[in-house]
C-alpha cells in the first residue's frame, strides 16, 4: 500500500520569502504524486503533478516540487510567498489500480503574514 | 466551463436521520469519486464510478452509506441513521479518463447533532 507523509502540520512564513513544504513517500512501485491547495470554503485544487517524467515538476502559481526517489521525498517549494498562498496543501500519492484513488496525507496549513 | 457542483453545501442531520448528498461532475466525465474530510484530516477514499457501475466501494465505513450513479452523470451519496462519527465533509471528484486528473467539487458539510 502506498502512504505519504507531511511533516509538519503548519509552517509559518512572512510574505516575500520562500515556502517549504515537506511530504515523504512510501510506496512499492513508481508513484504518481501530487499537490493539492484548499482554500477555506473551496474545492481541492491540482498545484501539480508528477507522474515519472521529469523530476522537477513546475505547477501553477509559481509552485514547484522536485521528486527524489533516493530519498522518497516530494517537496514543495516557492521562491516567494504571498498573502494568497495561505491555505491548506495536500502531497498526494495515487494508487496502482486501474483508477487513481487519491491517498492524501494530513495536509500543512500554510500562514503568510505580512 | 462549469466545474464539480455538489449540494447541498451545508447539512445539519439529527443522529438517526437519513441523507442525501448528491454531485454532478463535469459534463462528459466517465469517472467519479466520493471522498471523505474529517475535520483536520486529509480526504480519505470511499469509493468510485465508471460510468453507472459502482467498481470500487471498498472505503464505504459501514453498509449504512451507499452510493448511485443511474445514468452514468449525477451521482448521490446516502447515509442511513446518521451517527455523530458521520460528522465530516464529503467531497465529490470526477475524472475524464481513470487515471486522469481529478477535479474536486466545494464539498457537502454533515454535521450530526
């Protein structure tokens, strides 16, 4: 079975300097990854997604996640936080069978202050 | 276009009621999938559609919720004699293909009092 872990529960930033966001993996084959972002009263919304092309996957809104199977990671990362990037976000892993049930992990809030 | 809609947005059940959650994917969309959100949780699987046929219900939590597509489009989620643990929000996702991308709906709000 597959698993993705987020490491922290909120991460706090001020506006203007970069987010990190920590997710691991587990799982026994090739994965296909995600990140969703959840605004409050909103519906999940695909960041990005990597699915075994190239390990630097660039989504939207300058979001950006490097896949390292050496270390089962899948980081996401801007290089500059704004006030509308708070909200919740999701690493996401997908299963094996012919459909993709989505496992997600706890999800980190992500606070912007000014 | 329009994306997932789902209603109603916010349901107050007494414990014991009967429930009915329904979502209407993106027009043309073969795949649909309900989730489940409790509170400070990431959504956790409950089952999937192709079309009008149920494939994989195996994260329903009890044969009191069940879910329908009839016709293949709109799809309704029921809870039967609502249990406080049923408190959550339920969100519906569809899909082109079923490995493609998932687009999400705003959810439903259960709360059981």
């Amino acid at each position: 079975a597959q698993s993705v872990t987020q490491l922290d529960s909120h991460v706090s930033v001020s506006e203007g300097t970069p987010v990190l966001l920590r997710c691991n993996y587990s799982s026994s084959y090739s994965p296909s990854l995600f990140w969703y972002v959840q605004h409050p009263n909103k519906g999940l919304q695909l960041l990005l997604k990597y699915t075994s092309a190239a390990t630097l996957v660039k989504g939207i809104n300058g979001f950006e996640a490097e896949f390292k199977k050496s270390e089962t990671s899948f980081h996401l990362t801007k290089p500059s936080a704004h006030m509308s990037d708070a909200a919740e976000y999701f690493c996401v892993v997908s299963g094996t069978k012919g459909y993709s049930t989505l496992t997600f992990g706890k999800g980190t809030m992500l606070l912007v202050s000014p | 276009g329009a994306g997932v809609s789902q209603s109603p947005r916010y349901k107050v059940a007494k414990r014991g009621q009967d429930v009915a959650l329904r979502c209407d994917p993106i027009s043309g969309h073969v795949s649909l999938f309900w989730y489940q959100q409790a509170l400070g949780q990431g959504p956790e699987f409950l089952t999937y559609f192709q079309n009008e046929a149920q494939l994989d219900k195996s994260g329903l939590p009890s044969d009191r919720f069940f879910a329908e597509r009839p016709e293949g489009s709109v799809s309704t989620l029921k809870i039967q004699r609502t249990q406080q643990e049923d408190s959550a929000v339920y969100l519906c996702a569809s899909s082109l293909g079923s490995r493609d991308t998932q687009y999400f709906g705003p959810g439903t709000r259960l709360t059981v009092l």
